[in-house]
C-alpha cells in the first residue's frame, strides 16, 4: 500500500530549467565573444519552449507522477517486511475466543449427523468458541425469509451436545448499493428496521447471536452506527451475542480516501471509524485477507499492522477477532502463496505482542470452513493453539 509523495527531477550541469546554455559556461562566452548559433529552430518551436518545451515538461510530469507513486509504494512495502521481523512474545496463542465462518449448508439440510459429528472431532481441543453460520443472506429490503434456515434447529441442538459451550450464531449479510444500483440500501429507515426484525427472527429460532456482514461498507457510514445501535439494543435483551465483519483499516492515514477516488472502491476504515463500530458490538472480526500482498513476509507484516491498529481502538470489553484465511484461490488482490494461515498467524502474534499481550478477549476467526485444507487446520493448531 502507499500513499503519494513527491520528487525532483535533476537538471544537467550546464544547463537552466529550460535546457538552454548558462552564462558563463562556454569558453566564447568567458571571452565576452558571442557562441555560435546553431540552425534555426522550425516555426512554432525554440531550444526554451514550444513544442519541444511543452513535450520535455510532460515527459518529465509523467516520470514525477511515476516516482511520486513507486516509491512510497516500494517503502511501505519494505516497512511491512520489517514489521514482520522479531519474535512473539511467549504466551500469546489462543484465549479460546476464536470461531470460524460455517458455510449454508448446515442450515439447509445437506449436512448430516455424521458431518455434524465429524465437525465436532476437528473443533475439540481448539479455541474455537463461536459459530458464525450462513443463514441469510438478507433480501436488499432487510426481511429474511424463514425457509433459508429450515435446519437451524437440528444444528443449535446438535452442537449443544457434541460441543458444550460452543455458540451457533446466525451470519447474515447481503451486498451494499453503496457501489452499484443494485444492493441493501442502509440509508432507507425502513431497511434499516426490517434488519432489526429479521434479527428478533433469528434469535426467535433459538440462535445465540447475530453476525453481520454488509459489504461494501464504506467508512463514516453513519447509517450503519445507527443499525448497530439498535441491533445491540435487541441482543442485549436477549443475552445474544452482536458479531459483525469488519473491513481492514486504513494502513496510511486516510487510505480510504484515496483508494475511493482512483477506484470507486474505498474498501479501508478510517482507524477511528473501526473504533466506533467496535464499541457498538460485543465482537468484532476483522476481514483480514484479500489484501493484494504478493508475499508472505508482507502478508504477515501487514496482519501484524493490522492487529495493533485494530487493538488501539476495541475496547477491551469487545471480542477482537483476526481472520484467518482458509481458502486457496487466485485473483486480483489475493494471492494464495502468500495469504497463508502460518504467515498470518505469525503476523497476528506479532501484533499482539507488540501492542497488547495480556489482552483477554482477543481470538482469531477462521474463513471458511467448506475451503479449508489439513494444512491449514494443523497451521491453526501448531502455531495458535499450541
């Protein structure tokens, strides 16, 4: 990542800011002589202006635009592998506040009691506290039809038996209209209060709490303050967990801004806005993948920025959760060599070491169960779970 800084472009000796000869500088002008004069410039054009002027000056405008973005870019990139470097603090593994993001099906009826029990025998033994399954997603009006999740009943009592003290969320989400016309438009009251309903709806159906993901979110959004504000409100009263996906923050002061104007997409919090979000829930799971590393040394040193930034600003009374990425693919801003879980937990213990050992309710959450590998669960287990 990087923001956009400045640059000279050197001048020859011998020459002024428009190519043409310095006083001074030839041996006809040291001897008060007159220089030769070379052939006359074509109409339209001189050795100081012009055409050929106006050329040298965009030639040398592209090549400041050029520097101005490559080298930030190049030192920001160094800084993450630096902040990769070093050793964790002892100590800082699982709290035994992780979760991990379960896929629809075992709310739609393709998973079996065996599944279930097969489910069961990986989580054993981990840190893992929290489910966060797919029960939506959300209609773009807020309402949640109740034949989307017709065996959440059957799974909240399963996972009751085989993992006492495990807690089945419901994930819901659906996309914004924040980037195209089409989407869940947060600015509309009534959207807004059908969400609220649909959350009463799901904890009706005996889920612990509610986790949402509504993106893209652009930050300063005070619309979805105002949604969480209310949510909490409603799973307070119910003793339910509020759990929400939240983007990464902003790794250069106002990142966000920038991105949004070249892209459209200003994907980043401001690191203040994540603070607000945070203390309006009871957990908070930062999307901590899909970050356009190409390596895993800067994968890792961004997690490791990433966890500092987000634990400066969670209350200490708020879950704070680093995602981990447990799936394989290759696309624009994901690259599957280097989002690995090894680099980011590494980056996610280097982070906290430096930031907040000690702190309590902090965990990890991993994404996604149906793309997981071995190598991926024995990465979570050897080098967080300990």
């Amino acid at each position: 990542m990087a923001d956009v800084g400045d640059t000279g472009v050197g001048i020859p000796a011998g020459t002024d800011a428009t190519g043409g000869a310095v006083p001074g500088d030839s041996p006809e002008a040291a001897d008060g002589g007159v220089p030769p004069q070379g052939p006359p410039a074509p109409d339209g054009e001189s050795s100081t202006g012009g055409r050929g002027g106006k050329a040298k000056w965009v030639r040398r405008g592209v090549l400041a635009v050029v520097l101005a973005l490559v080298v930030p870019l190049l030192g920001a990139e160094i800084a993450l592998r630096v902040n990769y470097a070093g050793e964790p603090s002892d100590g800082t593994y699982t709290r035994d506040k992780d979760a991990i993001w379960l896929g629809h099906a075992w709310v739609d009826g393709r998973k079996t009691d065996a599944d279930l029990s097969a489910l069961a025998g990986r989580l054993k033994g981990t840190g893992i506290r929290d489910l966060y399954v797919h029960s939506g997603p959300l209609e773009h009006d807020g309402t949640l039809p109740e034949s989307d999740y017709p065996k959440a009943a059957w799974l909240i009592e399963s996972v009751h038996r085989e993992l006492p003290g495990v807690r089945v969320q419901a994930w819901l989400g659906d996309k914004l209209a924040t980037e195209s016309p089409d989407g869940l438009r947060l600015q509309r009251a009534a959207t807004r209060t059908a969400i609220v309903a649909s959350t009463r709806q799901i904890l009706a159906a005996g889920f612990e709490g509610a986790h949402f993901d509504l993106e893209p979110l652009h930050s300063g959004d005070p619309n979805y303050l105002d949604l969480l504000d209310r949510l909490h409100d409603v799973t307070e009263a119910h003793h339910a967990q509020l759990s929400v996906a939240a983007h990464q923050i902003d790794p250069l002061p106002a990142f966000h801004s920038l991105w949004g104007t070249l892209t459209n997409h200003p994907k980043w919090w401001s690191q203040a806005y994540f603070g607000q979000v945070a203390r309006r829930v009871d957990q908070i799971a930062v999307m901590s993948y899909d970050t356009m590393q190409p390596l895993q040394s800067l994968y890792g040193g961004y997690v490791a920025q990433q966890t500092s930034l987000a634990l400066e600003v969670t209350p200490d009374s708020t879950d704070l959760l680093m995602g981990l990425p447990f799936y394989h693919e290759n696309r624009f801003g994901h690259v599957g060599s280097a989002e690995t879980v090894p680099a980011a937990v590494r980056g996610v213990r280097l982070g906290l070491s430096r930031t907040d050992a000690d702190r309590a309710n902090f965990g990890v959450a991993l994404y996604v169960d149906f793309a997981a590998t071995e190598a991926d669960w024995t990465a979570y287990r050897e080098d967080w779970v300990h």
